[in-house]
C-alpha cells in the first residue's frame, strides 16, 4: 500500500518524461516538482483476506497521509513514505472494527500508526518493485511491492499522477497472535492495495 | 486452534499450575491442628499461575523492556510472584518489603502505560498519570492488605475470583479477548485458592498473595482502558467489586446480619453489574461474530 507512495516517487520521473514528451509546453519535469503528496481524498488504501477459507472479505483504512521525494533524473533514488492511522480500519461494522483496534489485532492504541518507508525503488517491466521498511503492530520488517503509474494529468490544482501499489503482507510475520492462535479464521495473508492520487508540491 | 481450544488455554494451564503448588503448599498441612502451611504456595500459585496462560496464549515475551503490553502482563506475573514470595516469607511492615512494592507501584504504570505516554498524553499529564496510578495502587494494596488480615478461609478468594472473572468478561466485551483471558486466568487460580480454601478453613491471601493479585489485577485494567476500549468507570467499578465486601462487611450493622458469605457475594458481584450489562449492551453485534 505504503508502496504505491514509493510508485509515485519513482513514477514521478516517468510522469515528468511522459509530460514532457506529449506536451511541448509544459515545464521540465524537475522545475515541475520535487515533492509530491497524497491528496488522500482521491486516495485509498484497501485490503482483502480469507474469512475462515471461504471468501474474500474486503477493507479499508480511511486516514492517511503520505510524501515523495523523487529524482526525475534516476527514478531509483527516490523515496516514498506513508502512515496509517490504524484506528481508521473501516470493515462495515463497528464491533467488528474494535476487536480489530484491540489488542487481539492492531493494538492501535498501543501501536497507533502503520508506516512505511522506502529503501530502494528498481524498474521491473513497465512496473515498478519498491522496498522498504513497513513497521505494523510494533514490528518492522523489509517488504516488496509493485506499483504501477495509473495516469498522469495536468489540473488546474497543479501536476497530479496516480499510481497503484500492491502487495501481500502474512500477519503472522507481524505478531498477530490471535491470527497464530486461530489458523484458518481470518487470513494469515492480506493482500493490500494501495491507490493514491499525488499532487506535485 | 478453534474458540474452545483458545478459551480452554486460558484455563487449563493457570488451573494445573495453580492446583499443584497450593497441593504441594497446603495439603499435607490441612489438619487444623497441623503447623502452618508453607506461605509461599498463594503468591507462586497466583502469579505462576497466571503466567502460565501468558505464555501459552501468547509466547514467551522477548526481553526487551518496550515489549506489547499482552506481553508485558507475564512480567508482572513474574514480579508478583516473586515479590509475593519475598512478603510471604518476612515481616510485611519491614522497611525493605515495603520498597520493594513502591518499585513495583511505579514500574507498574511507568512500563505499562509507555505508549500512553508517547502517543495520548503530554508529558506532564503522562508523569501525572503514572503517578497517580502508583499512588493508586499503592493505596489499594493496602486496602487488600487490610481485607487479607481480616478474612481468612474462602470468603476472600472467592470475591477476588468474581472480581477478576468479571474483569475477564469485561475485557472481552471491551473488545479484547487477549486481556479477558488472562483475567480469566487469574479468576482460575483465585477459584484454585478458593477451593483449596474450603478444605483449610484457615488458609488466608495475607501473607503474598496480595501483591500478585493486585498488580495482576489493577495491570488487565489498566490494559483495558488505555490499551483497549473499556471505560474508565467500568474498570473503577470492578476494583470496586474487589474491595467493597472488605470495606463494609463487619463496619456496616445490616451487613453483620446478614450470613457473611451471602452479603460478600452480594457486594462483590454488585459493581460488576453496571460495567458487564452496559458493555453486553453496546456490543449487541458481538465483536467475534464474524469469526463464528
């Protein structure tokens, strides 16, 4: 999810090429922009699991922000990060959504934000892999996404891009015991995408 | 492992753990006329216990000071244990005993309540939370203190064990099963010690047992509130549940005619009432329902 942020750092170079290359007028992609942000109102950071391996069942977090920086020069040193207010679970029902910020889950009083930071950006077809440093549920390990540039288009906001990362996480990698102690119930994959629409800075 | 077998963890363990050191403490001195039991069998039996399902439910914890709160209860299984075994074998009103809780007092919330302090309080508000909660349990241990000297046989145990099932029960409709079944755990061995209790007339919390159950206790209800979504006047009631038999019975006059084990029943499941049928109430969506 986190990732997508990363996508649009290192998409931001391909958005500056692609602005370039089909409006004659436009500014250089470096003096466009440096940093990006995500305009979290176009945004969404969505996951799916198994339900007890029947079903997919699907979720959302609802606040979030996120920031990149990117080279338009080399797309691989830029930078993407992004936080998850854990709190903002969303599963269409509310009993459902407090066991899931309590201790038996998120912890979100405890471990109230979920952040992802990137370390490295590398081309992979006309996609993207970016990895990084997702610390959730108190514990960070390294992860991999892809991201995708979805579009790119100049408004009378400014320069905004949006870009689709993917990625699977086991949340047993991240100490939810109660998905340890009770397999089969809920996931232990979740499979996360995270769609934003960034604003040049 | 299905709901059974998660509550069944909870448990088992604190039951076979308890029921095996008060065995081994009091049963060959369960003759009234034998010497006195070996103190130590109440605190081992209630803080082992209960550390017993910590580890079961949730792993051994890493070492690490900063650990997840779930896990930061089986250290203080482990300090009241061993504090308790420290109190059951010297005199309580030594200057070193009484140190060693105030260390305790403060450790408590100070450790505990780490991610309050960085994430929902400022810092003066943190220092004065965790202050006054060590005051707070300061004070409570006292009142604990008090009830021991002043109750022996099950009647004491037994409003410990409602107090603590209650907590259990509320915890879980607060929304955590995780710190519901270590306060169930906790009720299991107090249930122990109740029963063992029956059998020894005279067997009595005061010598150690105080301590691993009053952190035990006050640390599940400290989860529950900054850790989880309890309400704050739902945990006050179910520490009420734990000392309100001790305050009035024999100091109110109605209260000494009624039978002694009827009116401490009464008074301890009177404070639960209110916290358990109100948060029933709000989760009348079972938070678990869509794991059934």
């Amino acid at each position: 999810m986190q990732l997508s942020l990363l996508a649009c750092a290192a998409t931001g170079a391909l958005l500056l090429s692609s602005i370039g290359t089909h409006a004659s007028d436009a500014p250089e992609p470096a003096s466009i922009t440096s940093a990006w942000k995500v305009d979290a109102a176009h945004s969404s950071v969505v996951f799916h699991t198994q339900h007890m391996g029947i079903a997919k069942f699907y979720g959302r977090f609802n606040a979030f922000e996120g920031e990149i920086q990117y080279d338009a020069a080399s797309p691989t040193s830029s930078s993407v990060g992004i936080t998850i207010d854990a709190s903002s679970i969303d599963t269409n029902s509310e009993g459902r959504d407090k066991h899931l910020r309590s201790p038996d889950f998120f912890s979100a009083k405890e471990f109230p934000e979920i952040r992802f930071e990137s370390a490295s950006v590398e081309a992979a077809g006309d996609a993207f892999t970016v990895e990084g440093e997702l610390t959730l549920h108190g514990v960070t390990k390294t992860i991999a996404a892809t991201f995708e540039v979805v579009g790119v288009a100049e408004t009378p906001r400014g320069t905004k891009a949006g870009f689709e990362a993917k990625l699977t996480i086991d949340m047993r990698d991240f100490g939810f015991s109660f998905v340890e102690k009770n397999p089969g119930a809920v996931g232990p994959e979740v499979h996360v995408v995270v769609s934003v629409e960034c604003v040049g800075e | 492992m299905d709901f059974v077998g998660i509550a069944l963890s909870g448990i088992v363990p604190p039951l076979v753990v308890s029921a095996l050191l008060l065995t081994i403490g009091w049963w060959p001195f369960r003759r009234r006329d034998a010497q006195a039991p070996r103190a130590w069998a109440a605190p081992l039996a209630l803080g082992l216990g209960t550390l017993s399902a910590c580890v079961v439910l949730n792993g051994w914890p890493s070492l690490a000071l900063d650990v997840e709160f779930k896990h930061g209860l089986a250290y203080v299984a482990a300090v009241g244990a061993g504090l308790g075994c420290f109190e059951a074998s010297r005199d309580r009103r030594a200057r070193t005993t009484w140190l060693l809780r105030g260390v305790a007092c403060v450790a408590s919330p100070f450790l505990l309540l780490d991610f309050a302090r960085e994430h929902q309080w400022g810092s003066v508000e943190g220092w004065l939370w965790t202050g006054g909660l060590a005051l707070a349990l300061m004070g409570l241990l006292k009142t604990w203190d008090a009830m021991a000297r002043q109750r022996t046989g099950a009647l004491l145990p037994t409003v410990w064990t409602i107090a603590a099932g209650a907590s259990g029960a509320a915890l879980h409709l607060a929304g955590s099963s995780s710190f519901g079944q270590i306060a169930g755990a906790l009720a299991t061995s107090l249930g122990v010690a109740a029963a063992i209790a029956l059998l020894r007339p005279d067997f009595t919390l005061v010598r150690g047992a105080v301590v691993p159950f009053g952190l035990l206790l006050t640390a599940l209800l400290f989860g529950g509130v900054f850790a989880s979504e309890l309400p704050r006047a739902a945990a006050l009631a179910l520490l009420a549940a734990s000392v309100l038999p001790g305050l009035v019975l024999g100091r109110i006059g109605p209260a000494r005619t009624l039978p002694r084990w009827i009116a401490a029943l009464v008074l301890a499941f009177a404070p639960t009432a209110w916290p358990l049928w109100s948060l029933w109430t709000e989760s009348a969506a079972s938070p678990y329902a869509a794991y059934d």
